[in-house]
C-alpha cells in the first residue's frame, strides 16, 4: 500500500513540476534545481514504484526493492541509462553528473520511505550472508 501511496504522489509532485513549478522557478540555485533536476529525482523514486509494482503483480515477493542496496543498484542502472547511454542514442538527450546524483538521491529517498523503520536491519540485508 505504501509503495502505491509514493507512487501517487511522485505522479503528482512530477505533473505540477513539469506543468506548474518549471514555468514559475526563478534562476536561482533552488530554482535550477527545480526546472533541470527534479523530475530525475522524482524518476528515479517512480521507477522503483513501478518496479516494484510489476514484481508485487508476479507474487514474487522475494525480489521486491527493498533493500538498500537494491535501491542503489537500480539507480546507478537507471543513471549508466539515462545519463549515459540514452545521450548516445537520442539527439536531445544530454548526460549530466548532477542529474546522476538527483537519481541517485531518488533512489535514496524511496529506500527510506519504504524501509519498514529498522536501518540496522536493511542495512545489513545487504551484506552477504557469513559462514
């Protein structure tokens, strides 16, 4: 249920921003911010909603993004794609270090919100397991 509350509000957050914030952001710091990198935040957060919303689909629980290093694979794939690739393929694409970081920081985001409280405990799901 969480996971589709986020994604409902990063689909509006997203809409405002392309529709309503870019148009009124000033040339300032945050106002750059605003026009150039929130919707790759905003991106990032959406495609692990929406990843997680196909696995949840299959019943395979087990490989829901839940982790913190599940979120942070999915953004640096997501970051290699979008930032890296998708400029060579596509002529109004461009690559941008700041746009990494904004994806990244999604990524970030979304592992906090969904975590279910425990840090110690994501955090080591994500070590492998010692013999």
């Amino acid at each position: 249920m969480k996971n589709k509350i986020v994604g409902i509000i990063v689909i509006v957050v997203y809409t405002l921003n392309r529709f309503v914030f870019k148009s009124i952001a000033g040339d300032n710091i945050i106002g750059n911010i605003i026009k150039y990198h929130l919707n790759d935040f905003l991106g990032a957060v959406l495609i692990l909603v929406y990843t997680n919303l196909l696995i949840s689909l299959t019943g395979k629980e087990e490989y829901m993004i839940n982790t913190l290093l599940k979120c942070v694979i999915l953004g640096a794939v997501a970051c290699v794609f979008w930032e890296g690739l998708a400029p060579m393929v596509l002529s109004y694409s461009t690559a941008d270090v700041l746009d990494c970081i904004a994806i990244m920081l999604g990524s970030l985001l979304y592992w906090v919100i969904i975590r279910d409280g425990n840090i110690k405990k994501d955090i080591r799901k994500t070590e492998p397991e010692q013999k």
